[in-house]
C-alpha cells in the first residue's frame, strides 16, 4: 500500500484536493493535528497532516476485457467460417432478355442452364432478395430438360406449383406448437431487440388459451427494457393467464417447476443484439436450467436485410440449439426472400408469421402455400 500525504490548514480543503487527484472514493487512513505558534499574536494555528491510501491500478478488469475481446474475435472467426457464402443480388428490373443482353456475367452465367418461364421466375424470385443460389434450386424442383434448347424450363407445373414443390422439398415446418408430438412443454422466444417476440408470444398464448382451451402461463425474463414488464403483465392479464418475471435461472427454475400441471409455459427472454456475446451468454446460462424439453424459438423480422438476418441466425445458433424461426413484420416489406433464404440456407425450421401489430389475429402458421403467396403474391 502506498500513501501520500497531504498538508495545509483547511481539513476540508485538503479532502477535496485528494478527491480531485484520486476520485470520490478516496480511503482517507487518518490525520494528525499539528500546532504551529503565530509569530504576530500570541496564540497557536493549527495544522493538518491528510493520509490517503494511493489507489492501486486496476488491472483485473482490463485482463478481463481482453480475455473477452479475445473470444468475441474466435467466435467472429467461427461464424465467418460458417456463413454460406452467398452474394445477395438486387436486379429487380431485370427480365430474361436483359438477363442475356445486359447483366453481368456472372448472373447470365448462373442462370445460362435455364430458359423459359423457369428463367423468368428465377428472376421474379431475384427481385423478391431470393439468393439466386436458393431460387435455383427451388425452381429446378419444377424443371424438365428442354430438348430443343438443351436447358431447364418448368414441366407441366406453374410457377408456383413449382415453388412449393421446392419448398416442400427443402423447408421443414413445425405447424402449431401446441400440435408437436414430443409432449413440448416449454417455448421460449429469443432475438433481437424489438423484432416482436413479447406481442408474438402472447398471440400465441391467446391463441392456446382461447382456441384450444389449454393451460397457459408466461414467464418474462425480460426485466432489462423499460416497461417491458408492464407491456406482458397487460397482455396477460388480458388473457387471464399467470405471469411471472425470473431474471436468473434458479428463480426461473423454481418458477418453471411450481408450474407442472399447465400445458404450456411461454418464455419471454429479453432482446439482445446478436453481437452482444456476454448477454447471449447470460440468456443462455438462465434458460439452461431448464430440461431439453424446450422449444426454443428465434424471432426475427421479415425487414431484415439478407446478410443481417444471417448473421443473426448464426450468432444465436451459436449460443442456443434454435429448433424453429419464427417471422414477424411480413407487411412492413415488399421483398421477404428471407423466408426462403434462411430455412433453406441455415436448414432450420419455420413456425409462425407475424402478419401485423394486432394481436392476438395477426399471426398465421406457416405453410408453403402462405410462402409462395408472400414471395409471389397471390
Ligand atoms: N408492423 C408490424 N409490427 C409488429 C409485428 N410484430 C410486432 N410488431 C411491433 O413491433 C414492436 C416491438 O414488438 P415487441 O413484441 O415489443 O418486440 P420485442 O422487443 O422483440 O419483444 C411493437 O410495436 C409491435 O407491435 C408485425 O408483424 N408487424
Ligand atoms: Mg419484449
């Protein structure tokens, strides 16, 4: 411990000096009174001797911050190793004919095995933001070899037979959740900030609790956003379902047990950016109490740019074992390749779509039949 001393004839000033060169909290070891005799008059001044305690540097916290920045760069690392790498390209004014005059090269030259009405729909579904590696491979689903031109076109399917018989080939839905056959209890939502896991949630909770007569109880451990409580306990109170917050994982656990005779427990967790390692560790380490019978949801909104929504579905899959993606905000874009992209290109799951703010009507289950309409109207 190392102490420096500070002397003068105001104690108070003498603290405030301190204060100024080591911060607030100074820890003031003691002070000592020293008489000094006045020359002019008869009498004494007093004088004081201040000591305080140097402040060690801090080191711990800085090592720690590297050991975290270090982590953060492998995991970077590991997901840039993992991204497909896929090129999204935007030619929404393209047409076959511009395709083989005008394009670049290197689009004539993806689509060159194609002619026809599959050439069109491929770029139908290019100007949808469909990666034009996932829109080959669902039209060629449709495809029969041309013998005159030695190319594909579609067979006898329209362009959105076509596409469903791609989709169905390549995406995996969950339907309702209430309808999986493992005996799934618990649904927890993950993603983003304010991508709508809470309104989502609760539509499906109404959807339970109205339509389906089943025992309902959510669970919010999202007690970090400001009145994100308050926004839950409304809907639930609405719904006249049970709600509770759990910040930390024996309290979730506790929580999660004294609730075994309902049929579903809902699981809000609080919004995290996909960069924020530390807090995706923390979301993971309160969920981790629980068993694996555990859906675990990600949430993420339609509007999502292509290499945005990539990189969070790998950074959350990184921390979590996402058994379905959930869509929201269908009608707040014109282009939702994604709902082709993602489930093709990560091989995930697809659940539900949120279709709007209202709840509990707008969500749908998804389909292929709803995809299609989406990416190609109806
Ligand atoms: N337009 C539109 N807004 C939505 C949709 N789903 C949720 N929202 C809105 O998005 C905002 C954030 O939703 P919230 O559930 O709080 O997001 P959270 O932070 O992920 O829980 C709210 O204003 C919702 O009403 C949707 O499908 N379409
Ligand atoms: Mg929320």
């Amino acid at each position: 411990m190392e102490i420096k001393i500070f002397e003068g004839y105001n104690l108070e000033e003498l603290i405030q000096e301190a204060k100024e060169e080591f911060g607030e909290d100074i820890k003031i070891l003691h002070y000592e009174v020293l008489k000094e005799r006045k020359w002019l008059f008869f009498g004494t001044k007093k004088r004081y001797k201040l000591f305080v305690e140097i402040p060690e540097e801090e080191e711990t916290p800085v090592q720690f911050e590297e050991i975290l920045d270090k982590i953060e760069e492998m995991i970077d690392k590991k997901i840039q190793q993992s991204i497909p790498k896929l090129t999204p390209v935007n030619r929404s004014d393209l047409t076959p004919d511009h395709i083989t005059e005008t394009a670049p090269p290197d689009i004539a030259e993806l689509f060159k095995e194609f002619t026809g009405e599959a050439l069109e729909l491929l770029n139908q579904l290019v100007s949808k933001d469909v990666l034009p590696e996932v829109a080959k491979k669902i039209v060629k689903e449709g495809c029969g070899l041309d013998i005159d031109t030695n190319r594909w076109d579609l067979n006898t399917l329209t362009s959105k037979e076509a596409v469903i018989k791609g989709i169905k080939k390549y995406i995996r839905f969950t339907g309702a959740f209430d309808e999986e056959k493992n005996g799934l209890k618990i649904i927890a939502f993950v993603g983003p900030t304010g991508v709508g896991k809470t309104t989502n949630l609760f539509k499906i909770a109404s959807h339970f609790v109205i339509n389906k007569k089943l025992k309902v109880a959510v669970i919010s451990t999202d007690t970090f956003k400001v009145g994100a409580t308050q926004q839950a306990r409304i809907y639930a109170n609405i719904l006249n379902i049970p709600f509770y917050s759990a910040s930390e994982s024996k309290k979730l656990k506790t929580t999660v047990s004294e609730l075994e005779n309902y049929d579903f427990i809902l699981i809000d967790t609080v919004g995290r950016s996909h960069y924020d390692y530390w807090r995706l560790g923390e979301i993971k380490e309160i969920l981790g109490s629980l068993s694996d019978n555990m859906h675990i949801v990600l949430t993420l909104s339609c509007n999502y740019k292509n290499e945005d929504a990539f990189e969070v579905v790998n950074r959350y899959s990184t921390f979590f074992d996402i058994k379905s993606l959930l869509f929201t905000k269908i009608d707040e874009t014109s282009k939702p390749g994604l709902l082709l992209n993602l489930p093709i290109e990560t091989k995930i799951p697809v659940s539900y779509i949120s279709t709007g703010q209202r709840v509990p009507e707008d969500i749908k289950i998804l389909k292929p039949e709803n995809i299609v309409s989406y990416i190609l109207g109806d």
